[in-house]
C-alpha cells in the first residue's frame, strides 16, 4: 500500500526580497499503483512541491498535510522521509565529490534498509541495474555526478530508484536532457518500477514525449502554486497544441 496524499499545502521561502509564497493550496492523491504527471509554465513551483514532500530545508511549510499511508510527513526528518518510502530524483542532480557512485548507494541502502545489503547479492543487483540502465560498468567508481553529462546524472537518478526501491517516486524533470535512445532506456527503467502495482509515480515534466512511454493515469497543469486543471493522457496532448496560456489568465484573474 502507498497513498501520497497533499491537502491545501502551502509553502513559503525566503528570498533577498523577504519571503514568497510559492505554493498556495496544493491538493493532490497519489494512490498505489497511479502514475500521476505534472505539467506547467516554469517558475510555477513544480519543484518547489517535489523538494517540500522530500524536506528540503529551504522550504518552509505554513499549512496544509502531506501524508504517506496516513503518516504525517510533514514531521519526519529527510532521512525518516526517505526510510518511510520517498523518493526524489531532483531536477538538478548535486555533484558529491570523493564518494564514489558505488559507497553512494550502498550507504543509501544501507540507511533506508535498516541493515547493509550483503555483499554478493549487492554487487550483482548494482551491475544488474547499471547494465539494464546501459551505463559503463567505470560509472561506479566514479564521484557522484561529477562530470556527468545531463543524460548521465538523469541515468544514475534511476540506477537509484531501481536499487532503493521507494514506494512512492517523485521524478523532476528526469527526461530533460536525454537523447531519444537514453528516453527508453530511462522510461523503461521507470516502467519496471511502476510493474509492482503498489508503487506510485509523481513525474514533473515539460514534454509529452516521455508520457509516450509512461502512460500516466492523470495529468495536472500547475500554475502559480497550485493545480489549476486535472484530466488523463488528453490533456498532455492537448496542452502541447494550445500551451498554457487559458490556465494562466485564469490563474491571474
Ligand atoms: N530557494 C529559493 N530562493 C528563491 N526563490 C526560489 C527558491 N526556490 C524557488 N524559488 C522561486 O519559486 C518559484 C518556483 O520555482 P520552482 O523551481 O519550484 O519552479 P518550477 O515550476 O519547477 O520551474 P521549472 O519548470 O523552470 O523547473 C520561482 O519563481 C523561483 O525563483
Ligand atoms: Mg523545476
């Protein structure tokens, strides 16, 4: 079971002007086995929601819920987010100099599991996921994300997914950057994830493309802070002709 569940979240920061409030209201259920996709005009604080569900501490939560199987999200700390079922793979992934991909993930695992994955089984399930992710074998001994092309970054977010297995993925902007071969091979790698039916997907995207591989159950457009409209596959298409205009003059009106 996992039900992501987000009721009238509203979330401040603070900037050199003072503080903004960039989400103001957002609803969304995230129920077992839903792919949910959100789409909007940049700035309009799509990331903001990903990094508020993940903790971020540059994001101030001043009301609202967010619930993981009726558990209260909003108080566990970034690691009890992650050990709950979490899962973010940002927008722009951090370099980490001097920890290799390979201690990265083990250590990962090793915190969101409780124990250290044992040895053998782990070698083989991390060559296992790079090889399906097509990545060189030499990526593991590599500093996370230092150095990595675009594509790169984006591959080793899902080599995580696929090893970590969160309940409920959040995944921002995971298509940017990717060639069309890499596209596949990423979507595949989310499909095989979305396979248990008790997993959730939240994907934040610019581009309808992706959502060729990934069909998701419900699109949303988000502008200004908050869920604006709500339908299926449709409405991807539909907003790649017509843009988001309709939505935005609403939003201001
Ligand atoms: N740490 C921060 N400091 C100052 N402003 C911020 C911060 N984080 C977000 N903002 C502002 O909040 C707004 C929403 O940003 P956010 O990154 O959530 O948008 P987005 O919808 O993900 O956009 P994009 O499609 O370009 O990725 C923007 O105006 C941004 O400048
Ligand atoms: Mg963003």
């Amino acid at each position: 079971m996992a039900t992501l569940d987000i009721k009238d979240l509203h979330v401040t920061v603070d900037t050199e002007d003072g503080t903004k409030e960039i989400l103001k209201g957002v609803d969304l259920t995230i129920k077992d086995g839903e792919t949910h996709a959100i789409m909007g005009p940049n700035g309009s604080g799509k990331s903001t929601l990903a990094y508020s569900i993940a903790g971020h501490p540059k994001y101030t939560v001043t009301g609202g819920s967010v619930t993981l199987d009726g558990a209260d999200v909003l108080e566990m700390s970034v690691d009890e987010r992650a050990r709950a079922g979490l899962f973010l793979a940002m927008q722009y992934p951090v370099e980490v100099p001097g920890v290799s991909v390979a201690n990265f993930l083990r250590t990962a695992k090793t915190a969101i599991d409780g124990e250290a994955p044992k040895l053998r089984t782990w070698v083989k399930d991390v060559n296992g996921a790079m090889e399906k992710l097509s990545m060189d074998p030499s990526f593991s001994q590599r500093s996370v994300n230092e150095g990595f092309s675009g594509g790169e970054k984006k591959r080793h977010e899902i080599m995580q997914l696929e090893l970590l297995d969160p309940k409920v993925a959040i995944l921002d902007e995971t298509d940017s950057g990717l060639d069309i071969d890499a596209l596949k091979i990423v979507s595949e790698g989310v499909n095989r994830f979305k396979q248990n039916s008790d997993k959730g997907v939240l994907l934040i995207t610019h581009y309808t493309r992706i959502l060729r591989y990934i069909t998701p159950d419900f699109v949303h457009v988000f502008v200004d802070g908050r869920m604006a409209e709500q339908g299926g596959p449709e409405l991807a298409e539909e907003l790649e002709s017509t843009g988001y205009d309709k939505y935005v003059s609403a939003a201001r009106a």
